[in-house]
C-alpha cells in the first residue's frame, strides 16, 4: 500500500471518528437563533435536551436519534421523543432541503388544562393524537392522516 493511500485511509478513519463523537453541545451552538437547546447531552447522532426552545413552543426532556443513512438522500431524519407532561409523545420527522417536513407515527398526547392547549378554562381531559403521516410544505399543513380522540373530556 503506498504512503499516500495510507494517509488518506487514516484522514479518513479521523474525519469519521470526529463526525461520530460529535458532541450535542457544539452541535446546539450551530442550530438557528431560533431554536434554542438547553443543557445538550450526548452527541448529535443520538442526544437529548433539557429544555427545547423555538419562537412558539418550548419543551422538556426532548430526545432524538438521527438516521445518518438519510443524508445521503440530502434528508435530515430523526427519531424524536418528548418526556414533557404538557405534551408527550414520539415519532419519526424528516426534512428536505426544499422546505418540506414530514412525520411519520406519530403519537401525542396533550393534556387539556396545564397543557399547551390554547382551550378555554373550564375544561378538562386529554388529546391524544395518533398520526400516521403528516407534511408540511414551507409551513402550511399539506397532508394529514391520522386519529384524534379527546379522551375524559370534562
């Protein structure tokens, strides 16, 4: 094996090793202005957040795992799961660079009151939300199929 392919294997190996340790602290300093992830834990491949920020919802104890075979596709598709008691649940999300996101099985449930609900005081229960695809086109709702049931509604 000549000098040169040898380095280029042991760069190579490098890159990979850095790309698989990548920490979910630096990965959160890259993330938009917008979002915002506090005490970041584990590595950008598989991590959590204590607390998950953006302009219109703020979650804890939110976890992800990224399928890296995905970005071959140019996609970012991740596992997420909330622990948050105002809005729980886990499902599959992709994004395109085109702007397009979309969920796959989806599963929520949001309490009614203490929740992040915008419901009327007086009532009480919960939301539960099972969604088998979901896609949003630059923000706008373009395709959703799922159940919701409003369950112990008082």
């Amino acid at each position: 094996m000549s000098l040169r392919l040898t380095l280029s294997l042991a760069i190579l190996v490098f890159v990979g090793t850095l790309l698989a340790r990548f920490p979910a602290r630096a990965a959160a300093a890259l993330l938009p202005s917008t979002v915002v992830c506090q005490q970041p834990q584990g590595t950008l491949w598989r991590g959590s957040c204590a607390h998950l920020q953006t302009r219109s919802l703020t979650l804890s104890d939110v976890a992800w795992t990224v399928h890296p075979a995905a970005l071959l596709r140019a996609t970012l598709s991740a596992d997420l799961n909330s622990a948050d008691p105002r809005l729980s649940g886990q499902g599959q999300i992709e994004l395109t660079r085109g702007g397009i996101m979309t969920a796959h099985d989806l599963q929520l449930q949001l309490p009614l009151q203490g929740g992040l609900s915008q419901i009327p005081p007086g009532f009480e229960g919960t939301i539960e939300a099972q969604i088998a695809s979901a896609r949003l086109d630059n923000g706008v709702l373009a395709e959703l199929v799922g159940t919701v049931r409003a369950l112990q509604l008082h």
